[in-house]
C-alpha cells in the first residue's frame, strides 16, 4: 500500500505541475500573493481535513475551490493574491498555473483546521512518487489531535520531521517558539512556505531547520515535542524520505523516540507515531524501549490509533510480509520527562 493518500494526488491536470518550493520562497511577490490568500482564507474560516471541506459562507465557494487547488477564474484568483503583480509572481514560480481560457489553478492544496494552514503539493504523477515528496496524509491529523490532547501549552516545542508543517504551525497557538525540522529540504522549503499563510503573531513563533532528527539540539529544553514517524519496512517503501523507517520500519521511529525524549524538558511530553511490532521470538522493540525509559523514570503510554483509517491496513500488510514479525499496529506513544 502506498502511504499518499490518493486524495491528494491531482493527476487530472493536462499541464505539468512543478513544485519548486525554493523558487517561490525566492520571489517577495510571490510570497506577498500566498500571504494575502492565507489572509482570505483566515478570515473565511476555511477548514479542509482532507474531504472534509467546510468554509463558513458560500460566497466563498471560488476561495475554497482555488485552496483545493481547483481552476477558478483569474481576475477572481487575483483578488485573494492581492493583486496582478503578486499573481504573476506566483504563475512566474509555477506555484500557480493558468489556461489559455483564464482559469487558474494552484499547484498545491491548502490544509486547515481553522487555527494551522499548511501547503501540500501536489505530485506530478500518482505512479512515479519522488523520494523527496513531502507527505501529508490521514496520519498528519491524527499527529494534530494528538497534539491537541497533549500539547498543553509552555515556552517551546519542536515537530520532527514536519513535512507541510502543519503541526508546527498548529503548536505555535499553545506555545511561545515552535521548530519544525525536516531532513528532505524540499519539506522544510514547503514548511517556510506554509509559514507565510500564517497570521504574523504564529509566523513569528515558527522557525524552520533542515536536521537528521534532533541531531545538535539541546537537550532538556523543550516542553514539547512530536513525530509522526516514517515506519515502513524497506522492502516495502521505495526508499521515499517520508515512508522508509529502517529495515524492519522500527529503526528510524527508534531513533526519533530516543533522541526526541532527551530534548525534553522536566514535565515535557513527546508523542509519537509510529508501528508496533510482534516478533515470533516473544520480542517487541517498541514495548523494550520505553520499557528502558520507564527505567529511566519517565511515564510511558501506547496508544492504539483509531481504527478506520488506512494506516492499519499497511500495518497487516508489513505484518505479513516482513519476516518473522507476528503482528503490526499503528500506534501513538506517549511519553512524559517526570521531575525527580
Ligand atoms: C510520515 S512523514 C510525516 C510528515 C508530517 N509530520 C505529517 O505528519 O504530515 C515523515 C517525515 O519525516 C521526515 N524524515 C524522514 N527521515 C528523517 C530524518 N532522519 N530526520 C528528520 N526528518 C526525517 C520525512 O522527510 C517526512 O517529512
């Protein structure tokens, strides 16, 4: 099973989409045309979790449909820019393109909970996924309601391997500095890009770092921190940045659980997505893991994720196929630095 939901893969379109996030980032106008339409979208209560599409006024209908990443009309598609400068710019990046009829369309979809928007590309092709897509999925709005329940609002935290962004740009309503840190940098360049849709007061609190998980951060100095890791096993995950976990898909999502733990700070939570894995031996790296950190003093949870959504199904199918493993479960961890 692929992990790219299909419903954010536009391959409809006749015209070649070309994400090139560091070009856009690049262009002060473009730039200027994504805040304005962060802007509209704002004040229009936008809200798209994926098939879930609400905007609170159906006069808004052409603003939701140029989000989606639909073709509305251009002089209407000028107005949430800013203007025909800024929408040049943008068309001028390929962040946007038009036909010869005057519709255009974005490159991308935007996705919003009415309090974070982030930028999710569309890919050229459903069949040729680059390694370096930048993901988003059911799994993003499962880390964002993790993040709800257990981000309780402090001075800092930190989303490893942020994709879109948009968790980071969600935390930075509960706390005073936010880092979103990706090592696919055409992830952190869409991130920097999701950021200029943001209100100024959440932009000014999210900062964007290309890292190999928390690799050179301080440890014990965030009071949050999360990652919906990549976890699958490599014979399964065309070698894609944002799926291949490791050989077993547990070796990666250990690495972020460890390191992430040590940057918490006293009463900091982490949280965790990733698979839980049974192996015919009796062992169970996750359930060993935080076993060691609830050694070290920590309190730890597993949280089954709920059970309709498509990260099950690849679950039973790595379960399946990869050797000596008995079972699979896509799970939530939890994990807690108790003061001593
Ligand atoms: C499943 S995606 C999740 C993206 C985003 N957090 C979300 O929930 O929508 C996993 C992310 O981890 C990133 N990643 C993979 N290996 C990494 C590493 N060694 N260090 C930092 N990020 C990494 C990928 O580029 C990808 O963006």
């Amino acid at each position: 099973m692929d992990l790219y939901p299909a419903a954010t893969v536009n391959t409809s379109s006749t015209l070649h989409r070309t994400w090139d996030p560091e070009r856009v980032l690049a262009s002060a106008d473009a730039c200027l045309a994504l805040r304005e339409l962060g802007r509209h979208l704002d004040e229009a209560n936008f809200i798209n979790r994926f098939g879930r599409l609400q905007i609170d006024d159906t006069a808004n209908q052409s603003l939701a449909d140029l989000a989606l990443g639909k073709y509305i009309d251009v002089s209407s598609a000028s107005n949430f820019f800013g203007g025909p400068q800024t929408t040049e710019a943008l068309l001028g990046t390929k962040a946007a393109t038009i036909t010869s009829e005057g519709r255009l369309s974005l490159s991308f979809e935007v996705l919003s909970d009415g309090k974070a928007m982030a930028i999710l590309p569309f890919l050229d092709s459903a069949d040729d996924v680059p390694v370096d897509s930048v993901y988003a999925g059911t799994d993003s709005w499962l880390l964002r309601d993790q993040a709800w329940k257990y981000a309780l609002r402090g001075q800092r935290a930190i989303d490893l391997g942020t994709g879109t962004g948009l968790v980071a740009a969600f935390l930075t309503s509960r706390y005073e500095t936010v880092l979103a840190t990706d090592i696919n940098q055409r992830a952190t360049s869409t991130a920097q890009l999701s950021r200029e849709l943001l209100p100024e007061s959440a932009k000014s609190r999210m900062h964007v770092v290309a890292n190999d998980v928390a690799g050179g951060l301080r440890p014990g100095t965030f009071d949050f921190v999360c990652v919906n890791a990549p976890w699958v096993p490599t014979h399964r995950a065309n070698d894609r940045t944002y799926s291949h976990g490791g050989e077993t898909g547990f070796e990666l999502p250990r690495r972020f659980i460890s390191e992430g733990a040590e940057l918490l700070a006293p009463d900091g939570i982490l949280v965790a997505l990733c698979a839980e894995l049974a192996f015919s031996d009796g062992t169970n790296p996750l359930a060993e893991l935080l076993n060691e950190f609830e050694r070290r003093g920590f309190t730890t949870l597993i949280e089954p994720t709920p059970v309709s959504h498509p990260f099950h199904y690849a679950a039973d199918g790595t379960a399946k196929t990869l050797s000596g493993v008995v079972s699979a479960r896509h799970v939530s961890v939890i994990l807690k630095r108790n003061r001593h």
